[in-house]
C-alpha cells in the first residue's frame, strides 16, 4: 500500500492515457452541484412548510449521495482495471455510511 | 426565514474561508453557530450539511487540477469513516462540553502540526517533466504541478497518518466537522503528501466522512431539513469561491492561512468551555 513508481512517467510525445479519465465524473458532479443550489435555494424561497421540507430533503438527498456514488464509480474503475486492493477498500467505503444508517435506526 | 439567510450567511462565509486552507467550512461554522446559541448536538448536522456542500462544490476544479489523491483518499476515508459512524453514535451520550473540547484541541493539533513546518518539502524534478498531474495507478504516490514544475510525491509512514485519521473521524462524527483540520496535516505532515493534494484530497474524503455522519444523524431524527438547505447553498457558493483563491496561493501561504484559522478556532471553542 505504499510504494510505487508512475508506469511510464517520463514525459513523451506519446498522448497521456490518464487525460481526461475524470471527464464523465467532472460533468456528473458539475450537474450536481447545479441541482443541489437550485433546490436548495427554492427551498429557501418557499421558507416553511411541506413543500420546503421535501424540496430542502432532495437538497440533502443529493448532496449525501454525491460522495459515495463518486466512491462507487472510482471503485468501479479500479476494479475493472484490476486494482483489487483499492477497488475493494473504495467498495467497503460504500457500504460503511449504509451500516451507520443501519445501526443508529437499530439503536 | 432571517434564521435562514444567516445560517446561509454564516455557511458561505466558513466554506470560503475553509477552502483556502484545505481544512472544510464546518470547523468554523460550527464554533460560530454555538456563539450564536445553538448547542453543538443542533450545530453539528449543519457543520456535516457544510461539509458535504463544501466538498462538492470544490470536487471539479480540485479534479480539472489533479490534485485530488482518491486512492490515499479512499485508504484515509475507511478509517476515518468507520471512527466518524462511532463518534456520532456517541455523541448523544457524551456531555456537550467534551464534545466542544474534542473539537477546540482537534482544531490547535492541527494548528501546531501545520505551523510548526517550514520549507518545501517536495521539489520539482526535471524527470518528470511532461508527466500529467495527477495519481499513479495502484500505489499511493503522484505528481502535481505547480510554478512550470512537475513534482513527484509518494506517501510515507501511512500506519501513522491513518491513526491520525481515525482521530479526525471520530472527532469528525461526534462535533460535526469534516476532520479536514486533522487529514490535511495527517496526509501532509505525517505523511509527506503535498499540502495542496493533501488539502484537495481532505476536501474529497470529508465529503464522505459528512455523508456518514449525517446519515446516522437522520436516523437520529437530528437534521432539520430547511435549515439544511439555507447552510448547502451557503457552502456551496463559498467553497466555490475559496477553491478558486485556493488554486492560485502558495503552498506556504496555504499552511499560514489554514493555521492561523485553527488557531482562533481552538481559542473560541476552547475558551467557551472553561
């Protein structure tokens, strides 16, 4: 888990096969964060009451999700790529948050 | 609606601050929400809603720039995850003000630990010039740019830094922080990691350690879901602004910002307890 050299780390011609891995992830939180505001701050402009309520639990809904669904897509990656030990921690790091869930309901 | 647009207020001003040093706005907010009366079981949901907003919200630029490390982010987070689910279980059977003096000493540990270096610890290399910024596959080092170099790092002494990772959890879980204060001198201090990927990748794991810790408060019935809200748009738009001075501010500046808030952070929390 600790030490490592870059596969192919000096500089080339050659065209950088780790450019642009994190695209589709980028796009996907930028669309996050824009929906994640708008819905926050309409549940702001509505103040109280039901319709507050549900619109500021879709704010946090999103907002909670967005750091383990980027877990579960890096472990998907790592996974696929090979990456057992990371993939595996990055997939345990998924299901922690669930089993606090879990367990503060049971408590 | 005026409690809102302060909680909103008071959000966007911690998440700018927070993002400059790498240490997340709930540190601050947090201490700021109790000054203005509200006991450290309300304010931490709304320091976990921050830091979640704040991580989101800084993700895309931090990732555009390679300088987030998911894999030591990831190896950081299972630790400090399972430590932060213990902390917030716990939290409602420890008196309050434990709880608000495990903070304030959480806080000056992570102003000693990053004021007391000085110096550039990871130079440029003339090797890996060309090599784009970012992670090496399968192991816990990388490179980042920064001033035309590309510089190499590895991480060191992981057993270590993990320990100071499972404090930042269960401090992180029981006053509503990110841990941020404590992983970003964990990653950078005891384990060599630049200050700027281990500020990016603190940001990136506080993110989870929040979604963690908010969800055993839901289950808690302790989130208030308006209040909410008012503090994610708030961060949201002040992380934004403090990741995009962040980007463009010296590594040592960096530490002097980010310890210079611990500091008056430990001061005021610690204060109010005695």
């Amino acid at each position: 888990m600790s030490a490592g050299h870059p596969p192919g780390s000096h500089g080339g011609a050659a065209p950088d096969p780790r450019a642009g891995r994190f695209d589709a992830l980028t796009s996907a939180l930028r669309v996050t964060q824009l929906a994640v505001a708008l819905l926050a701050a309409t549940a702001i402009v509505v103040g109280s009451g039901p319709a507050a309520a549900v619109l500021g639990a879709a704010a946090l809904g999103a907002l909670v999700a967005a750091g383990p669904v980027r877990v579960a897509w890096l472990a998907q990656r790592w996974l696929r790529r090979g990456d057992r030990l990371y993939g595996s921690l990055a997939v345990l790091l998924v299901v922690l948050p669930v089993l606090g869930l879990v367990v503060s309901i049971l408590l | 609606m005026s409690d809102l647009v302060l909680h909103a207020g008071f959000s966007f001003l911690t998440a700018f601050l927070g993002a400059l040093g790498g240490i997340g706005g709930a540190t601050i907010l947090v201490p700021l929400l109790m000054v203005t009366g509200l006991g450290i079981l309300e304010a931490a949901p709304l320091g976990l809603v921050s830091v979640a907003a704040t991580s989101l919200s800084a993700s895309t630029r931090q990732l555009e720039a390679g300088l987030v490390h998911h894999r030591l982010g990831v190896t950081v987070e299972v630790v400090a995850s399972s430590f932060a689910i213990v902390g917030a279980l716990a939290s409602t059977a420890v008196p309050e003000v434990w709880l608000a003096r495990s903070l304030g000493l959480g806080a000056l540990a992570g102003a000693v630990f990053t004021l007391a270096r000085r110096g550039t610890r990871n130079r440029g290399e003339v090797a890996f010039l060309g090599d784009s910024a970012g992670e090496w596959p399968g192991t816990l080092g990388g490179t980042y740019h920064f001033d035309g170099h590309s510089v190499p790092y590895q991480a060191r002494r992981v057993g270590l830094g993990l320990g100071v990772a499972a404090t930042a959890g269960a401090i992180s879980g029981m006053a509503g922080v990110g841990g941020g204060f404590l992983k970003t001198p964990a990653m950078s201090e005891v384990m060599h990691v630049p200050v700027k990927v281990a500020g990016a990748t603190a940001t990136f794991t506080s993110g989870v350690t929040a979604a963690a810790g908010l969800l055993v408060f839901v289950g808690q019935g302790r989130v208030e879901l308006t209040d909410s809200a008012a503090v994610a748009l708030g961060a949201l738009v002040g992380a934004a602004l403090g990741a995009r001075v962040q980007a463009r501010l010296q590594a040592s500046r960096a530490r002097l910002v980010t310890g210079a808030i611990l500091l008056v952070v430990a001061a005021v929390v610690i204060g109010r307890t005695l």
